[in-house]
C-alpha cells in the first residue's frame, strides 16, 4: 500500500490510475492513501469547464492543456460523461477529443461517469483530484457532464469555473439565465467562427451587469475557435488573471475551503451511506422497511429515526 | 458498492471502419460497463498509454483492414512489455479464421467476427475478466 | 393518372375487397407479422392499388426514358442500346499482383476497371511511413509513386477501357499519376476516361478516409471540376456516394436523402466558384449502395433520378446532359456473412437484379468471401458471372425500366423522394450540409440507425440466413486470397530507388511551386502534376497540402 502511495507521489501513471479506481470504488486502501496524500496538495490550480453538449470543452481542454504544456507545466484532466441510470453503464467520449496527448508523459487523462451522483460531477471526484495534485500535476480540468439548470457542482470544486458557450443558441441563452450563468468566473463563447458571436456575447455581458453588479471583479467574456487554437493564450492569461486575483483578495482560500467542506460533506455521506445500507443490520431489512412505507404502514421519517438511532447509538 | 467493468475500445491503424466499434460501445454501455472510446487512428503507444491511465479491465480492438497480425499483436506485446497482462484483450472486424489461433497465442482472447451477437461479447468480458 | 370514376370504382372495389376477402382469410390465417417494415422502417402494406398513385400525372412524374424527370431512365433505350459496365472493385498487394488480377478480370468479360487502394495510399502516405505499418497491399493496391501506375496498367489498353479510382483525400494526385501515366505512353488526356471517387463530403460522414478539413478539401474538389471539363473532358470527377453511408448503418432513406443532398451541396460549392452548372454538371456521376430490400432499392434508384433531375433544374442547368444522374452501384458489402460464405451468392443476386431494375450506369458485384477476406479469383469470377447471366439470361434487359407503373414501385419511389424532403429541411434548419456536419447530424442518424438494426437481428426480428436463423457448424471450407509476402519489400526497395535515381531538384521545386500554390487560390492540379511527372511519391505530395491545409478531426459521435 506504501508503494502506491509514494508512487502516485513520483508520478507514476499506472499507480495514479490504480488509486483512482479503488477510491472510485470506496476501497479502504484508498481511504488509508488519501490520508497519506493530503498533506502533499494544494499545488495543483484546478480549472473546471461546464458548458452545453457541443459548445467544445474538450477540444478546448485540449488546446489550453497543449498550451500549459508549452510553458512546462503538468496537465491532469477529468472528463466526466453520464452514467445511464437504467443500465449503470456509460460512454465516456470525451477523450477522442485529446487522444494526441494519450503518449504525453506531463499529461493525465481520466474519463468517469457519473455513477448516479447528480449535479454534474461524480462522487471520487474530489478524491481524484488530490491524487493529480499530489503525483505533480499543476492544471487539473475538470470537465463536466453538458450543462443543465442543476450541473454547478463544479463551482464547489474547481478554483477557477469556465462556462462555454456556443453562438446561435439564440434564446437557450435567455434559458440558461440564472444559476449556471452566475458560476462562471471567466465566459468562453467558443466556435466564434459561426455566425451569431456578436450576439452571444453581448447578451452574456447585459445577463452579467442583472446578476454580478456587485462583485468587484468585471468577468471576462473571451470569444475562442478551439479548433483552430485561436484565443487559446488569451485565455490562458485570463484564467491566470483569476488566479492572482483569488490570491490577492485571499479569495482563494475561501474557495478551498469550499472545496474541502464539500469534500468532507460526501466523505461522510458516502461512508453514512455504507454503513447504513451496506453494513449494518439494516442493510437486509431495507427492502421490507420501503415496503412498509409504501403501504403507509409507516411513515419514512420514523424509519429514518430509528435507523439512525441505532447508527449513532 | 458494484465494480464497474472499464472497457477501451480502440480503433488502430488506418482503418476508418467504426460502425461495429460503436455499436458495440454502446451494447456494453447497455450492459453496465463503462466504455472509453479512443476514436481512429491509434498507435499502439497510444492505445497501451490510454489503457493505464483510464486502469481499464478489457481492450476491444476494432480491425477490418487487414492488418491485425500487425497491430493486435503490437498491442499484446506493448502490454506485456508494461506488464500488464491482467487486462483481458479482445478483438473484432474482418480477422479469417486462419489467424485466431495465432492472436490468441499473441494475448487476444476473444475474436467476434461478423454475425457475432453482442450479447456474445458482453457474457466473455463478464466471464473472463481478470480483476 | 386515372379516370375520376374508374378510380372511384376500385376504391370501393377495394375497400369491399378489404372487409370480406381479405379480413376474412386474416381472420383464419393470420400474417406471419403484426407490420411490415422495409429497411427503412416504413410500413408496407398488403396491397398497392391504383389509388394509391392515382395523384401522379404520368407524363409529368413518370414520364418516359431519356426525357426530364428522367424517372424511367437518362437513356432512351438503356439496356437495349447498352448494357450496363461491368466494374469489379479490385485490388490488394502490389501493382504487379493487381496487374495480373486486372487481366484476369479483363479477360473474363469485365469492362471496365476500378482501383481499390490500400489504406496507407488511401490517407496519402507512403509505404514506408511509419503509420503505414502492417497496412501494406491489405485492403487494396498500394500506389506511392507515378512508377507504381505505370506498373499498374503495364500492358492495359486504357486508351480503350475506363478506370474508376476509389480514392477521396488525395484524389486529385492519384488522378495527376494516371493522366501523367497515360501521356506518358502518349495518350492524349482528351480521350482518357474513368472516374475519380473524390467524394470528401461522405468520408466526414460516413467512411472516415479524410485527410484535410472541409473548405480546403471542396477547394480541391472544385479545382478537379474545373480541370476536368476543361482538360480531361471524358472523366468523371467525381462519384458522389451513398455505397458508404449505408454501409456504416444507414437507412435506404438515408442514403438516398444524404447523398443526393451532398450532390447538391457539391453543385453549390462549384457555382461559388464561379463555375457554369452546364460545363461540370455532366461530369458528376453517383455511386450506390444495392441492400436487401429489393424493390426498396429500385424505388430508390428512380426516386434519385428524378430528385436530381428537379434540383438541378431548379440551379439552373439548361441542357439536358446536366439533368441526367449516372450512377454505378455496389452490393451491400454489410449484408454479406461469414456464416456459410457461398449463399452470399444468392445475396449477390438479388441485389445486383434490383441494380439492373433501377438502371444502374455500372455495375459491382460482391464474392461470397468478402466477409473473411479479399476475393479469390474463383469467387470473383462467379460474382462476374452473376452480372452476365442476368445479362444474357433473364430477360430484364429486353424493355426499359419494366417496373415502372406498378402500383408499389411508383408509391414507394415517391415516398422515399418525400421523405428526403423531409430530411433536407432538417439539414437546412441546422444551417447547412456542412454545419449539419460538424453538429453531428448525420453521424448521429447513421450510429442510430446501426444499432436499431443490430438489435432487431439479435431480437430476431430481422432474419440473417446462417446468422441468427438456419445456422450450421460447418467449418468455412472455401479457398482464402493469399497474398505475395514479398510484396511489401518490393515496394519499399522500388521507393527507395526512386528517391534515389529522380532528379531531386525538380521534386523540390516542384512542391514549393505546389506549397505556394495551395496558400493561394489558383487551381492547384497543374501544379499537382508537375510535381507527380518528376515522380515526387504521393506522401511528399499529400504532405506538402497537409501542411498548408492542416488536418481534420471529427466530432465525437456515437
């Protein structure tokens, strides 16, 4: 177990991989090795990137990785798809977006599904990106899953929030509107070679002066053609620009602190989770409890009491 | 909490073929697992490097150009070389009866040629994956 | 179509027909399914009638052979004047193997050839580049070099047969080596003729052998176009193909509506340019697939003349060789098994039959062991043959488009033509061919397609002989193509020879001349010729525009 820890902290592709499959899998192993990790992060800056299907993230993510690499810089990044709720089962595509950086040794690529958690991340998230903070990577994307009202969970996450946009969504813009239009730290309107850019992004900046009027930091809308890597350094500069802006206004660490306070809250809820329904005496009985509940023989704040009545005894 | 069986599926070399790739993809996604996609044109290097990173249980290639002697078994001996031999290898695509015996030495377990039903490919993985 | 009364006499005729004799049989011998569907998951009834095509007008919609919409026919005796080409898709190895096997073929009454290239030649590298390994001469013949040509059609009289050329990304050097070819042995340009496939709209859709994004590769379209017509006035320049669409999993429909749309969106490109639609338009031919529905297929066929006819009426074409749609067509190579190789015979002609029932220009037909490998001589001869008996034994070939008028044919011709329609107005709304493209569109149409259809075969729906119904053990007992081992270091040794022995300064020159060009926009084929006489190989070539146009990546569409 000590192997995989100080490899995962060399470097060690397949041992930064083997880790993030046990934590995604709740393996006590990698409880045990995130302990030994914590103390090694923080180095990381971690980028997340939400945006509807089809706006570009990953080729975007790509073409800044390509540039972070330029300047010598190591690149982890997560791309999390969906998990089909029927079948369990996922397509993570993502990655063909960036398969020419598959053979680059300063650069990490992991694709996860949701596995049922909601809000646009998956629940080892937090755990994977201590690991890639830890094995040296000093960019962590976090792309998440295309963008609905309730995809923010990122903004817990990352330290600086992209939220791509494409134009000619026309009134999907007017949808959008609040919640995913107030995560953003930086907006992209990426594809700007297709008509409508104008538009888009003078309907983000009017959407910014309703919402954000009393933040004192004006967010960028930058315009990108991703496939062209047009914009990209730009980009790169602004998102820079974030990052010295949380570190003067000690913003930053009050983002981390977010991220931990998230972090712990689905430690214990993953582990409250488990032990309830994995290991306790009520782990057969649950069944029959619904059961019971569905034919109103009792109500389920009363199961819920006496199940974590007798967990907290 | 369930395992869930990770599987790459790669398309190497030139071949441009990717309608059984994707069904496929999606039958397994269909049956529980989660399946990375590399997409076309992959080397060996990058098909081996994907498989560590992503920690991945099986790898699907996809061939019907020919040149799986070739490429399957730059894939197997990559493997092997990275010692990783606990990942279940499989193939599918044009590949003649006259060349299994020969993959299945080089480390392809599986071969499902035309006709093959996907339910087939999802009962070996289940069966025969290592971890 | 039909008298008022009459017509009104067969409906009720019908719908008697339908509550008594009809219900009544159902009733004690129920159909063997709940609904019919074609391949394209249209319902087809139990009977078609006159009523059912009665809001035709003969003359205007059905018409007759050789006059506008061309329904019936482009020629006015078709089958009767000529047969159609007899054009096997060949080739694997070397030049010198496909060589001997283009003789075979000539020999046993093809006429007409047509090139299959290997991949590495396919996506413009040359043998000996490192992402041809273990691609050699596998899936076609390899051509590097205008030497390779040369040794391709050594002793080939085609100053008398035509040549069609499967090749897309570097189509228009492919084409440069065989004009360069044919001048060398002194064969004037004027008179050469073939086709070049040249059709990158269905590789970004379908069959993936792009190489440049989309605006360079039209731009590169366009100058074939305009070359042709005006230098090599006999060729084709381009064969604008569903084969490969409907191979990845499309409908019937699909096919129909995607190719005949990128036909249009070709003409489009063309007209930008500012080229007249009467001096390219005749040079644009077709290229189908022939599946299993086999009075889907003819209706389709006839639905693409007659849709091409009125579009390109509608662009402004003035003269009748400009309406008309060529086409040649291939059985689906998707339908073939590896279960039982030999019934695929069977397979092979009926499709082929329903080719010649919708008038095919030309003419592929698969061997039984396409499934397993590339064809052996024998079973490509009896793929040959398959043409010729029902050529010369059927019958079909004596009256011009015998289906037309059945009730079913010209409903279904029509329902198809709508349903394209329908399809093009879809493909409007997202902006265009190519945004519809880049959005995915298609991609998305023809991975559902597949994966609806794969799951009715393992749901038993849909029926594969030897596959998931009347399956045997039997061990495939049917001779496999070998190919030449020494193939592969032949090539390699004759490029580095080339290298070596040509005048490396004109190849320099050449392909900075051809660099410069390509930054501009002069057409770029004289330049790609200079280049290709002073035997610079197709990778140099395919590298110098790879520099100057970048290269495409798809989106990701499952």
């Amino acid at each position: 177990m000590n192997d995989i820890t100080s490899n995962v902290l060399k470097g060690d592709s397949r041992s930064i991989a083997r880790l993030i499959t046990l934590a995604e899998n709740n393996d006590p192993i990698a409880a045990n090795a995130m302990k030994v990790i914590h103390p090694k992060t923080g180095n990381a800056h971690v980028i997340g990137i939400t945006g509807v299907m089809g706006s570009g993230k990953s080729t975007l993510i790509f073409e800044l990785s390509r540039e972070y690499r330029k300047k010598g810089l190591k690149v982890g990044i997560i791309a999390i798809d969906p998990t089909s709720p029927f079948s369990g089962g996922a397509l993570l595509g993502d990655r063909i977006r960036m398969m020419e950086l598959a053979t680059d040794a300063g650069v990490f690529i992991r694709s996860m599904g949701t596995r049922g958690m909601l809000g646009g991340l998956t629940s080892a998230v937090y755990d994977v990106v201590e690991i890639l903070d830890a094995s040296g990577k000093d960019i962590i994307f976090v792309e998440t899953v295309g963008v609905g009202q309730a995809e923010v969970d990122v903004i817990k996450l990352a330290d600086t929030t992209l939220v791509t946009l494409v134009p000619g969504l026309g009134d999907s813009i007017q949808t959008i509107k609040a919640g995913i239009m107030e995560i953003a730290d930086i907006y992209v309107v990426n594809k700007a070679d297709r008509p409508g850019v104008e538009q888009a992004v003078a309907e983000i900046e009017s959407l910014i002066d309703i919402t954000c009027s009393e933040k004192d930091r004006k967010i960028p809308v930058l315009t990108t053609i991703a496939k062209q890597s047009k914009g990209i350094v730009e980009l790169v500069n602004e998102i820079e620009n974030h990052k010295n802006y949380l570190k003067n206004t000690k913003m930053f660490e009050a983002q981390r602190k977010k991220r931990y306070e998230a972090e712990l809250i689905e430690i214990i809820r993953k582990r409250l989770m488990n032990l309830i329904f994995d290991e306790s005496i009520f782990k057969d009985k649950v069944e029959s409890l619904i059961d019971q509940i569905s034919k109103k023989k009792v109500d389920p704040y009363t199961v819920a009491d006496e199940i974590l009545g007798k967990i907290l005894k | 909490m369930e395992r869930k069986i990770r599987v790459l599926i790669a398309k190497p070399g030139l071949d441009g073929h990717d309608r059984g790739a994707k069904v496929v993809a999606r039958a397994l996604r269909d049956a529980g697992m989660e399946v990375i996609y590399t997409g076309l044109h992959q080397t060996a290097d990058m098909v081996v490097e994907t498989a560590i990173q992503e920690d991945v249980d099986v790898i699907g290639l996809s061939l019907l150009s020919g040149a799986h002697m070739t490429l399957f078994v730059d894939v197997t001996k990559l493997l092997k070389q990275r010692g990783m031999q606990d990942v279940l290898v499989v193939g599918g695509g044009i590949i003649p009866e006259q060349d299994a015996p020969k993959l299945k030495k080089a480390g392809v377990s599986g071969i499902f040629g035309p006709g093959t039903h996907c339910d087939e490919i999802v009962n070996f993985i289940k069966k025969n994956v290592k971890r | 179509m039909f008298d008022e009364k009459e017509l009104e006499k067969i409906k009720q005729h019908k719908d008697k027909w339908l509550k008594d004799i009809y219900s009544n049989h159902v009733k004690k011998h129920p159909e063997r399914k709940k609904k019919f569907e074609n391949l394209s998951w249209n319902e087809i009834k139990n009977i078609y009638t006159p009523d059912d095509i009665a809001h035709l007008d003969y003359i205007k919609d059905i018409g007759f052979p050789g006059e506008y919409p061309f329904l019936r026919g482009i020629h006015p005796t078709k089958y009767r004047g000529r047969l159609w080409t007899f054009r096997q898709f060949s080739g694997f190895g070397s030049a010198e193997e496909t060589n001997k096997r283009y003789k075979y073929l000539l020999d046993h009454g093809e006429t007409g050839l047509s090139v299959a290239f290997d991949y590495p030649t396919l996506y413009g590298y040359d043998t000996d580049h490192k992402m041809s390994r273990g691609e050699f001469g596998k899936c076609g013949v390899a051509i590097s070099s205008l030497e390779d040509m040369e040794i391709l059609f050594s002793g080939i009289p085609i100053d008398k047969v035509t040549t069609s050329m499967t090749i897309n990304g570097p189509a228009a050097i492919v084409w440069a080596f065989y004009i360069a070819n044919a001048e060398n042995r002194k064969i004037d340009r004027r008179i050469i003729g073939g086709t070049i496939q040249n059709d990158i709209l269905k590789e970004y859709i379908a069959q993936k052998s792009f190489i440049f994004p989309p605006e360079p590769s039209m731009r590169l379209i366009v100058d074939t176009f305009e070359f042709g017509y005006k230098e090599v006035p006999k060729w084709n320049t381009i064969s604008i193909s569903g084969y490969h669409i409907r191979e990845a999993g499309s409908t019937a429909v699909q096919e129909l509506a995607f190719t005949v749309g990128d036909g249009v969106e070709y003409v489009k490109w063309a007209m930008k340019r500012g080229l007249k639609i009467d001096d390219f338009a005749p040079r644009l031919s077709f290229f189908f697939n022939a599946h299993n529905d086999f009075f889907e297929e003819i209706a389709k066929y006839r639905a693409a003349r007659r849709i091409w006819a009125k579009e390109l009426k509608r662009l402004g074409a003035k003269k009748s060789r400009s309406l008309l749609m060529r086409f040649h067509t291939q059985t689906a190579g998707c339908s073939l098994t590896a279960q039982q190789p030999e019934i695929n015979i069977s397979r092979v002609t009926i499709q082929a039959l329903a080719a010649v029932l919708g008038g095919t220009q030309s003419l592929h037909t698969n061997s039984m062991d396409e499934a397993l490998a590339l064809p052996s001589e024998k079973a490509v001869r009896i793929a040959l043959r398959t043409q010729q008996i029902i050529a010369h034994e059927s019958g079909v070939t004596d009256t011009v488009d015998p289906l037309g008028g059945s009730y079913y044919i010209e409903w279904l011709t029509d329902k198809m033509e709508e349903e394209t329609y329908q399809y093009w107005d879809k493909v409007d709304k997202l902006g265009g061919v190519l945004p519809a493209i880049e959005k995915g569109f298609y991609q998305r149409e023809i991975a559902n397609a597949a994966y609806k259809y794969q799951k009715e075969i393992e749901e038993k729906k849909q029926i594969v002989v030897g596959v998931n119904d009347y399956q045997m053990d039997e061990p495939v007992e049917i001779p496999i193509l070998q190919m030449d081992e020494k193939g592969e270091e032949r090539q390699i040794n004759r490029l580095k020879k080339l290298r070596k022995e040509r005048n490396n300064q004109k190849v320099e020159k050449n392909l900075s001349a051809l660099r410069k060009a390509a930054m501009g926009d002069e057409n770029l084929m004289p330049y790609i010729l200079d280049c290709v006489h002073s035997y610079a190989t197709l990778g140099e070539t395919c590298q110098v525009l790879r520099d100057v146009f970048g290269e495409y990546k798809e989106p990701a569409i499952y």
